[in-house]
C-alpha cells in the first residue's frame, strides 16, 4: 500500500510543479521516472510517449497510467492517473473562483505570459532533445523534414502525418528485407 501511496505522490508532483500539458513535463517525466527512480529507460519513456500521444486522451495521463500499470498493475495505474489529475483539478477550482477578481490584473497578465514563455522554452528543449536522440541517418532527416514541411506548409493535421511516416517506414523496412 506505501508504494501505491508513493507513486501517487510522485505523480502528484509532477503534476503540480508542471504547466503547459504532455510535451513540457517531458523533462520532469525524465528527471524523475528515467534518472531518479529508474522506473524506465530514456527510450521506453519516449516509446510511452508515442503511445500516449496516439491514444485517446492526455499524453501525460496516458503516460502517467502506462507507468503505474508497469509498477503496480491497475491500482498502480490508477493511483498514477489520480496522482496527474488531482493537482490540475484542484488549481483549475481555485483559479476559477478567483480569476474574476484578478482577471484585469496586468500583473496576473504578466505573469502568465512569462509561464507562456518557460513552457515554450520546455516544449523546444523536448524537440531538440527527441531529434537530436532520434533523427539519424539520411532516411530519418528525409523523413523528418518530409513531415515539417507538411505540416508547416500544408497545415496538414498531425495524425496524418504520423500515419503516412508510420506507412512510409514500413514500406522502406520491407524493401530493404526484401534486398537481403
């Protein structure tokens, strides 16, 4: 039961010193999960976020409960998922009972353009960190840049993206099985 009410506890951290959804708690995911407690390695961390990110859902909830799951079964999963969810409820309930009386503030104002700023500073550490781990070899680049491109000037939706990059890598994989 004490290691059920750890993992919460964990996963309530993380979930209240993090602002700016899945991507920006990527690096505490990492400081905490891969480094700390060894829970998974850097790639098994970066394959639960791909699988995250294509179920339904939050990344990090999905994230979140595919870790407990790995710990401690479903009451672990469960405890992980209300150890992300609890700490966004309880602030999203606070802010919204005062954020009427503070709404004009120009320094509430401030304030929250500076969290926007650190989160985009998080969100691109994740990115360079991801492409400078992942993206390798001439056929990676072609890939990545094949999917920027789309995505910028086509502003084509993600998911279709990652579904013709999923095609697309099968494809090359079973032309280059085929060559041995």
């Amino acid at each position: 039961m004490r290691e059920l009410w750890n993992l919460f506890a964990l996963f309530f951290k993380i979930g209240l010193f993090t602002f700016g959804g899945g991507y920006a708690m990527l690096p505490l995911l990492k400081a905490e999960l891969v480094n700390k407690r060894r829970f998974v390695s850097e790639q098994e961390l970066l394959d639960l976020y791909s699988i995250g990110q294509c179920t339904p859902g939050i990344i990090a909830i999905n994230v979140a409960t595919f870790i407990g799951y790995q710990q401690k079964g479903v009451c672990g999963a469960v405890m992980t998922t209300l150890g992300m969810v609890l700490p966004s409820l309880i602030i999203i309930v606070l802010i919204a009972s005062v954020l009427q009386n503070f709404a004009d503030n120009r320094y509430v104002a401030y304030a929250f353009a500076g969290i926007r700023i650190c989160v985009a500073a998080l969100i691109a550490d994740v990115i360079f960190d991801l492409a400078r781990k992942n993206i390798k070899g001439f056929l990676n680049v072609f890939v990545f840049m094949g999917a920027l491109a789309l995505l910028i000037m086509f502003n084509l939706s993600a998911v279709w993206i990652v579904i013709v990059s999923g095609i697309f890598a099968l494809l090359v994989n079973e032309i280059g099985r085929r060559k041995k």
